[in-house]
C-alpha cells in the first residue's frame, strides 16, 4: 500500500511526548503526554511513567483534562503534579504505591510550579491572589458558563495587557505559598504590590529562590532579579542587581553553588542567554559562559510540541559539574560546564533537544528529541559518550502509513561575510527532472532559530507537492551575538537581503524548483517580512501572512510589548515618525501585487488584528488581490497551541491559497 503525506488533520493522531522527569533514583521516568480530543475538540494530557529496568509504559493519571508539570518528591516516594481537573488548575500528590490522587490546593485563581521541601513534606507553588486576597481563599468552582459581572476597567501602567491573558487585572499578583502535604496548613512567603515568581528550593532546606522585579516603576523596567528567601528569619537578599533578566535556577547537591540563566541588557532582547554561578559560600557571581557565543536556553521555532519545557543548569552528584541546552546552528545541543568555567558541547547533533532530566550519578539523562521527521520522542542518553536509546515510540505506529519529508541544510556566504544557513524540503514523491513551486518560510522573532524539528505546517505543504525552504537571517539566533544583533534598527534592510540571497542560492542548486512558481509565507516578524517583501519584490506568485506586523507607529501603542519593542528592535519612538513608517510594509502597499491571504487572531496582544486591519483595507481599496481571514478566541500562538479545529483550519487556509495560485 502506497504511503501518504502529512495533512493537515493529523493533528488528531499525532501525540506529543514532553517534560521527562528521573527519579531521584534514576531508575523510573515520568512524562506528559498530549493529544487532542476529537469529541472535546481540545488537548488532554496525562502522566506516564516508565520503569527503565522493564521499559514498560503505564499511564499514571487519566481522564480528558490538562495533567502536567510533574515533580518527584526528594525520597521517589510520591509526585506532584497540576491538574485543570477541578476547574482551575490546582496541584496534587499522587503516591507511587497507587490510589487516588490528592488536591492539596484549593486557590481560589489556581495553583501552578509545585517545588518540593528538600524532606518532601512540603511543597512550594505559585499562586495569583487578588486584593484582600491570600493563599487561604478557596476557589468557588463557579461553573465555566456563568457570566462575569461587566464591569469598566480602570487602566493606569502601561503594562496592562499580555497576549494569551487579556486585559489584566491590575489588584492580582503572583505569590509564592507553601503547604504542608498531610495536614494542608497553608503559609503565604510573600505579599504585595508586584509578581513573585517561584523558582526552586536548596537541598539543605535554607532558602528558597525566587524572581521578582524590585523597580517601583514597572512600566520601565525590564530586569528579573534573583533572591534567596531565608527559611528560618524570613528574610530576602538579592542575589542579582537589577542589571538583566535572570530564570531557572537550580542548585548543586550540596547547596554551595546556585546556577541560573540570564542575560544583561547589552543588545536588549537579542542578547546571549547565559550560565551564571553564585557561590554561597564566598558570596560572588560569576558568568561561565561569556566566552561562550551560542545562547543558553531553548529558542527553536517549532509548531508542534505541547508543554515542552527545559530545566536551567541539571547538576551532577559532585556539585561541581553540570549540564544544560544550548541553541546553536539549527539545533539545540547539550553542553558540559563546571564550576571552574569549563565548556564544552557532549551531544552535538541534528536534532531539536526540547526536554532533559539528568541522572546525577551515572550522568546518563532523559531527553525529548524531535527531528524533521519525527515529531518528538524520549530517549535515554549517556551524556559521557553520547549513546541513546529510544524509551517511546508515541507516533511509531501512525507514522508507518505517512510518508515524511526530510530536509538537507545548505550554507552560502552573504553579506557583510556571514554564513547564511537554510534547509530544503523536497516535496513527497519527489522525482526526478519534475518542476515544483517552491514556499518560503520565514520564522517569527526575530530572534528565533529554524532548524532540526518537526514541523508540521512544513509537512502539510510538502505532501501536496510543494518545496520548501526555510532558513536564518540575520537576526536569528545560533550564529552568534553579532548575527543576532545585527536586525536591530534595519528591518527590511539587511535581513531582506539575506533571505532574497537565499531564495537566488536555492534556484540555482535545486534545479526541480520552478523559478515562476514562488510562494512566501510566515508568522510575526515572519509575517512583518512575508510584508516587506511582497511591497518589495513581485518575484513572489502568492503570500501569506500571519499575526503580522504592517504599521510600526499604530503597533507602538497598540501591542501588548509595542513601546518597548518598537524602541529596542526598530531603534524609534513616536518622537521619529518618519522612521518608523519607513520601516511599515503598510507605506509599500501600493507597490504589492503579490496576491495576498492575511490571517489572523482576534484576541493576538502581542500583534493586534488592527495590523492586519490596516493592511487588507489599504490593499483592498486599490483592488489588489486578497483576502483576510479572522480567527476567533485565538491569540499570538494560534499556530502553536491555538484550538484545534482552528489550527487545521489554518492549515488548510495556507495550503488552498497555495494551490490556487501556484499549481
């Protein structure tokens, strides 16, 4: 029987594999598994667990609710995890032994990040309390359907939406409770006026760390500062000085060092990810990779894994070494470092790591691993010598009957001597001396990174026929600080040509491409692109732009991060007009004739619909060809974890408008 492509509808079948969790033994893993539920038309996730003796897999939780973020207590006895079962999300604890899961938290705006007390009769979690409000108010599990008294909404900070939340409520703030596991007494660790973020709890017992931004005036601040709360004086020091954005700590075993990630505000938001090490002990801090040039951290561009998630720093037993992600050339890669600054790659592959749980001892670890042509798996892999093993195969038996399209990497040099790095996707069937049209992603950001994971919008193309190339300008991440760095202040500039160069390197390697039959495509600075280049080139035969950007001086007051953003990557305020509508593709719009599809989210923050608004009514009032597509209860990451139904909706939008005009 002859296999068939990808299409839009297997987002149905496929499931997605994610958060590994060791035991503190080492010997047993939990995870999250995700699919969509075709009568609920929603995503469900469970737990699984799987004993590396036997590599037998047996789901942990069930029912068709959200069941994530699951946390080993110290002694591998129980595990907590969050679960939307109740309504909102709330945390509980299920014993290894079996039985029925306990809810130990009854937050009356949910619960979320459960850390253990280092003797696991306590955990730790975050919490949105309103004012007047404490960790001890109950949720009323009001019913889902009840309608909100409408009420006016008083807004004085700047900051007073965010994509995903919608407008938001000026009086509630994150903060960081503790509960004890068998008698439920609640304890409230911080108050007041601004968000405390929960981040981890030391061995020995003594501090708990945590994030909070100390500026009185938020609307101008930027920085994450790291703090150690005291257990016994219920006191807070600063470990970080307000000069950058600091996260994800994690502590050495034997509580002396405190590893996070961070970066000072050097190039603003393009700059590095990095190590840092506090000393307890000696008091100091100290970056370990600076003279590293790839950033710490996760920044793939990718559509299909559902809470994915990496640790910071997973310490070895010694407490003197460890290990962590970084992003570099298309892939994520693990790194070895300790604690006297040494740096080196162990796992550099053509993949996408986008989960890691570290044995301490044996310094073998967990990973979910995604490819091109696999959307995602676990595997056990010996950091020392870097050997793997496949512990799931989720998607195997689907995948047996789908013919995938794998991609090979091409370099050339462009300007300024960069090297420009991109992937080529033949279509499926692909044979010999037959033209295809060609589709052009661009990727969103700008300081993302296409590379080695599964996509499945690329797939969906591929199957009907078309080539595909995507690629990383100038702007992307894993090339260095300067690659990075060099978008800023010249969007539409430099970047435009290094895409237009790759688009000219492709049809003269590839000789199966059809030069006439062009297409372009992507989503945010993606679709700020696919924008620019339409009012810039009619080489293009169809576009589609997503969740785009289309007017610099409107996306200024209108986004959910437009004055900030538009200062830090555009280089302008409202002060200079004239170059902020230089860098607008809404300015070029008279010189588009590329036929146009516009899609976007009603509830997208972070890229108003207004962007696109502005846009279809500019290109319509000349009768230029388009179309504009509005996807309802959908915000900036409709692509990603957007409702189901609308995701292949998407899909079939991109795929239709594609054949209609270059088949």
């Amino acid at each position: 029987m002859m296999k068939s492509g990808i299409i839009e509808q297997d987002l149905y079948e496929l499931q997605s594999v994610a958060n590994p969790q060791l035991s503190p033994g080492g010997k047993e893993v939990l995870f999250v598994k995700t699919h969509i539920d075709k009568e609920k038309k929603d995503y469900v996730s469970n737990l699984f667990y799987i004993g590396l003796e036997d590599r037998i897999i047996r789901q942990w939780t069930y029912g068709n609710w959200r069941t994530h973020t699951p946390r080993w207590s110290p002694d591998g006895s129980k595990v907590a995890f969050v679960s939307n079962h109740s309504g909102e999300s709330q945390i509980y604890v299920l014993y290894k032994t079996g039985g029925e899961a306990k809810q130990i938290t009854f937050c009356k705006n949910g619960a979320e990040n459960p850390v253990w007390s280092p003797d696991g009769s306590r955990l730790a979690f975050s919490a949105v309390l309103g004012k007047g409000e404490t960790i001890q108010n109950r949720a009323d599990h009001k019913k889902k359907d009840e309608k909100k008294e409408a009420k006016p909404v008083e807004v004085e900070k700047m900051k007073y939406k965010a994509n995903g939340k919608d407008l938001l409520d000026s009086g509630q703030f994150k903060q960081i409770g503790i509960v004890t596991i068998e008698s439920g007494e609640m304890e409230q660790i911080t108050e007041g006026e601004r968000d405390y973020e929960l981040d981890s709890w030391s061995p020995d017992g003594k501090y708990i760390a945590y994030l909070a931004d100390p500026a009185a005036d938020q609307d101008f601040s930027f920085t994450l500062d790291l703090f150690l709360y005291n257990a016994e004086t219920k006191h807070s020091r600063a470990v970080t000085s307000g000069t950058g954005v600091f996260y994800q700590s994690s502590w050495s075993p034997d509580s002396r060092y405190l590893s996070f990630l961070g970066e000072e505000d050097e190039f603003k938001n393009a700059t590095h990810t990095k190590v840092w090490l506090y000393d307890r002990k000696k008091q100091t801090l100290k970056c370990l990779t600076s003279d590293l040039d790839v950033p710490a951290g996760d920044f793939v561009a990718a559509d299909f894994q559902q809470g994915a998630s990496l640790p910071g720093a997973e310490w070895a037993a010694d407490s003197e070494s460890f290990y962590f992600i970084a992003t570099a050339r298309g892939g994520t890669a693990a790194y070895y470092g300790n604690v006297n600054g040494e740096i080196h790659p162990v796992m550099l592959e053509k993949q996408y790591i986008y989960g890691l749980s570290l044995n301490k001892e044996t310094h073998q670890a967990v990973a979910a691993i995604s490819t091109p042509v696999m959307p995602g798996e676990l595997f056990l892999v010996d950091l020392q010598n870097g050997t793997k093993q496949q512990l799931t195969n989720v998607n195997g038996d689907f995948l047996q009957d789908r013919t995938l399209a794998d991609v090979e990497s091409f370099t050339f040099t462009g300007n300024d001597d960069y090297t420009i790095e991109g992937w080529m996707m033949r279509p499926a069937g692909f044979e010999e001396g037959k033209k295809y049209p060609l589709i052009l992603e661009v990727h969103g950001g700008p300081h993302a990174m296409y590379g080695y994971a599964y996509f499945h919008e690329f797939q969906v193309l591929a199957a009907r026929g078309f080539a595909v190339m995507f690629m990383n300008p100038r702007g992307s991440l894993g090339y260095g600080q300067k690659f990075v760095n060099a978008v800023r202040g010249d969007y539409g500039g430099k970047d435009y040509q290094d895409i237009m160069d790759a688009v000219d390197y492709v049809l003269e390697h590839y000789d199966f491409i059809d030069a006439e039959k062009l297409g372009v495509t992507g989503g945010s600075y993606g679709g700020f692109m696919t924008n620019w280049i339409v009012g810039h080139t009619n080489r293009f035969k169809a576009a589609v732009t997503q969740r785009s950007i289309s007017n610099w001086i409107s996306f200024y007051g209108v986004s959910d991060i437009g004055y900030y953003f538009t200062e830090w990557q555009i280089l302008a305020d409202l002060g200079e007009p004239e170059k902020l509508w230089k860098h607008s593709p809404l300015a070029y719009a008279d010189k588009i004739e590329t036929p146009l599809l516009i899609l976007h989210g009603e509830e997208d923050h972070r890229c108003p619909i207004e962007q696109a608004e502005q846009l279809f009514i500019a290109l319509k009032r000349q009768h230029k060809e388009t179309k504009f597509i509005r996807f309802p209860q959908s915000n900036h990451e409709l692509s990603r974890s957007g409702k189901p139904e609308l995701r292949i909706s998407r899909l079939a939008y991109i795929k239709n408008w594609f054949i209609q005009y270059l088949k």
